[in-house]
C-alpha cells in the first residue's frame, strides 16, 4: 500500500484475491495468504522467499490510490534468477477495480503458460461483484475480520451485511458473513452463540445453493457443522472435500479436514492433509499444530504429539484444548508430574479438567479414539468429577 490512507484495506483484499484465484488453478502450487502476508512491508530479496516457502515464483506489486483513481505496479518473478517475466503499470479510476484485477490475473496465467481447464477458464473470467461500492465494503470486511478481536468481528459483520445490501447476489460476501458469525459464536463474542451458528449456517447454506462452485461457501457451511453445538462429521467433510476440489490450494481447508477426521476415527487418513496444509502454508497458524498433534495422539504416537502440542502452546497459551490433549498424552507416557502441572494451568485458565466435563465437551465421535483419550486422562489421575 503507498497510498496516504494509512488504511490499507485495498491492497490486503485485492492480494488476497488473487491468490484465491490463482489457488483455483490445479496446474499451479500457490502459497496462502497468511505465509504471504508475512512478507508485507520488508521489501525482501524474492531469492531468499523462493527459498523460504519453497516456491519458483513470486508476485508483488504496490496500490496508490488518490480519490477515485488508483495507480497498481505488478511484477512476475522468477526467484531463481530475479528476473521479470511480466511486468506492467495500470492507472485506472477505481471503478475499473475488476478489470484491472482481471487483466493482471490473465497475463500471470500467461506468462506461466499453464493450461486451463474448461471450467478453471470459466471461472478466471467471473467477478465477484459488479459493484465497486459493494466490492470496497467487502473489502473492508476482510481487512477487519483479519484482527480477529471482538470489536474487529463486530465490524466485519457490518461490513459483510452492508455489502449485500448493495449487491444481494454477492455470494462470496455472504460466505464471509456466514464466517464471521461462526467466528462470533466460537468466541463467544456474540450475544447468543447459538443463535449466530444458526446465522452462520443459513447463510452458508444459502451461499452453497447460488454458488455450488464458491469455495468459501463450502468452508463457511464446514465450519458450522464442526462446531459442538451442531457437530455431523458427514457433513463438514463432505463440504471440505468439495472446497478443495475446486480450490486444491486451500490451506485451512486440508487442515480443518485433517481436523474432523480426527474427531471421527481416521487419524491415518488425516496426517496426509495437514502435511498438505502446512506445506502450502508454511507459516501456519497455531492450531495446525494442534491438528498434527491430536491425529499423532491418535496413532498412539504419543511423544511426537507432546512436541505438537507444545509448539502449539507457545504460540497460543490460553487455548484449553491444546492442554488437555497434552494431560492425556503425558499420562499414556507415564509423565504425571508435567500432566499435573498442565491441569492446574488449565485451572488458572478457568477449566476445572475431569472425566465429566471432557466429556461434556469432546466432539470426538470415535468409540476407540474416545477410549484412548480417556484412558490418558485416567493415567494422568484426572478425578471423574
């Protein structure tokens, strides 16, 4: 962003665009948005990010905006040599927003000659919107659903609904709404957290039906059905499977996958998709060590799921889950001084562990998987009640 506007909303959201588009692509590997967005602002040398994510090209580029014109540089770089394989300038009013994103998405799929399938091709040529003033709301959706706080949610949500106001048929607006209210829910920064899952699951619901090609729709309706409230294991795989199938870059969703197969009892099945996702997002969040971990303590491979666990525990301390699962690992390790000193963490978090309430709690559905856990539990002296 070299725009005066501290605000950088325009270029965060058109990048990230782009790299859904280009992740659509199943001749291309493309990194996620969030190792992506690492590189923001540090100017690095693309040798040592070709390096770094392990990719043969990177793209960059820079937004101005000054009213209602923008000036966009972009480049394709070859990291192997430094080299400029495509490279233009575009000064164009704002309104021209999807054009633009649209010619520079085309010369990039040019200059790599890769070969489009009939229905990749049909969707380079789609726009999300056919209005600006629906698109920047969107945008500005994003930007604050990125913060991830309440305030930032709250905002994003008004946003979302402000942007299908100007464009009820906005699909992917609602798939980011319907997100934003899961988020809500699973935070507890809504009022009623059920009543926002049901939100959530209308809205992605509705999404799917109006879009069945839209990725995002059928990450939003996974994420509903994920949620303890309204677990079915069938029905988010079934939704994240499709979201990969159109879109064979998505990170999250090879990840949240791997996710549920562990709640259902196909830990073998998993690890190959949360190896997926961190090999296409190599600066992952937190919670895929999680993920690695609870698959690996499923497989009774318990010491490397100590390591997981506790990656993920130094990225994010507070998260009970996290702990949890690392009392019930410690305890099939013989390691009952450490469990111990997890569950009385856990209580300085405000989770008093027993048998009881991890069961109240647990979204695994497996009866084997659900033995182990408790057994670890039970070997770590966690008390029934």
């Amino acid at each position: 962003n070299l725009s005066r506007d501290a605000e950088d909303y325009l270029a965060n959201g058109m990048t990230e665009d782009l790299i859904t588009d280009l992740a659509k692509i199943s001749g291309l590997t493309v990194i996620a948005r969030d190792s992506s967005f690492v590189y923001r602002g540090r100017n690095p040398d693309v040798r040592q990010v070709g390096k770094d994510l392990s990719v043969r090209y990177v793209v960059e580029g820079s937004v101005r905006r000054s009213g209602g014109r923008m000036r966009i540089n972009a480049q394709l770089i070859d990291v192997r040599t430094g080299a400029h394989i495509w490279a233009d300038r575009y000064d164009r009013s704002v309104k021209d927003v999807f054009e633009l994103q649209d010619d520079v998405l085309s010369k990039i799929i040019a200059a790599l000659q890769v070969e489009l399938t009939p229905s990749e091709a049909l969707q380079a040529k789609r726009n999300l919107t056919d209005s600006p003033e629906a698109y920047d709301a969107y945008l500005r959706g994003l930007q604050q659903a990125s913060f991830f706080t309440r305030t930032a949610n709250i905002e994003s949500i008004r946003q979302f609904e402000h942007a299908l106001e100007l464009d009820p048929s906005f699909v992917t607006a609602m798939a980011r709404l319907a997100t934003a209210h899961t988020v809500a829910a699973v935070n507890r920064w809504s009022d009623d957290p059920r009543q926002s899952l049901e939100t959530a699951r209308r809205l992605a619901e509705k999404a799917v039906k109006i879009d069945s090609t839209l990725p995002q729709a059928h990450w939003a309706l996974a994420r509903v059905y994920s949620r303890r409230e309204l677990f079915d294991g069938d029905r988010a795989i079934k939704s994240l499977r499709k979201a990969i199938a159109l879109d064979p870059n998505y990170a999250d969703a090879h990840a949240m996958l791997a996710n549920i197969l562990h709640f259902v009892g196909r830990s073998e099945e998993a690890l190959s998709n949360i190896e997926k996702a961190m090999r296409l997002n190599p600066h992952f969040p937190f919670w895929y060590h999680f993920v690695l971990g609870a698959n690996q303590f499923m497989l009774t491979h318990y010491k490397a799921s100590v390591e997981s666990f506790t990656k993920s525990i130094s990225r994010n301390p507070t998260w009970q889950s996290n702990r949890i699962y690392l009392v019930a690992a410690y305890g099939h390790l013989g390691m009952i001084d450490e469990a111990e000193w997890e569950i009385e963490e856990l209580r300085t978090l405000g989770f008093d562990l027993s048998i009881s309430n991890w069961k109240a709690r647990s979204q695994i559905q497996d009866p084997s998987y659900r033995a182990r856990m408790l057994e670890g539990l039970r070997k770590a002296g966690v008390p029934n009640s």
